[in-house]
C-alpha cells in the first residue's frame, strides 16, 4: 500500500468504527452489536495505517537531497524512502484447506 492508500484504510476502518447504540456501545453500520475486541482491533488497525500514511507524508514534505536548505534525507535514503511510499504491495493470502 501507498501513502493515500494507508489513509484511505484509516478511514475506512474509523468509519467501521464510528457507530455506537443509544447506550454507547459499537455497532456496525446496520445497527448489529459488535464485539468491543473488534471495536478494538477496528481502531487499532486505523491507528497503524493512519500512522503509516503520516510517515509517507512527512517524508514527502522533506526538501529534496542537495538542496542548501535541507534538512532532509541524503540521496539514498531518499531513494528508498520513496520506493517504500509508493510500492503497491497487495495483501497476500493463503488458501486453507
């Protein structure tokens, strides 16, 4: 996943997370009665990619290397930096018997 992609996740999974009952207790979109552990792991898991797509956009606010100004990542860094952003990675998946 990349930048955009990881804050879309985020949204997504808050979004999940968002609905409560007249008593304050979470449910789904339809009204159905989650779990709190899967409340939980809702915002646990906007938590991780909120904080991943933060990462992509603070690397992408660094000046460019050789820049007088910079106070950002040498070249290489940079070139990884960018790679690991943008790289589409797909989930992968397991077929169980």
């Amino acid at each position: 996943m990349n930048g955009p992609e990881h804050y879309r996740a985020a949204e997504r999974l808050l979004s999940q997370a968002s609905h409560e009952d007249i008593a304050g207790n979470p449910v789904s979109r339809h009204g159905m009665p989650i779990r709190h552990e899967t409340h939980a792991g809702l915002i646990a898991r906007a938590d991780v990619h909120a904080r991943l797509a933060q990462v992509a956009a603070q690397v992408l606010a660094q000046p460019l290397a050789g820049d007088p100004d910079s106070r950002g990542y040498d070249g290489e860094d940079w070139g990884e930096w960018m790679e690991a952003i943008h790289s589409t990675v797909k989930p992968t998946t397991t077929e169980e018997n």
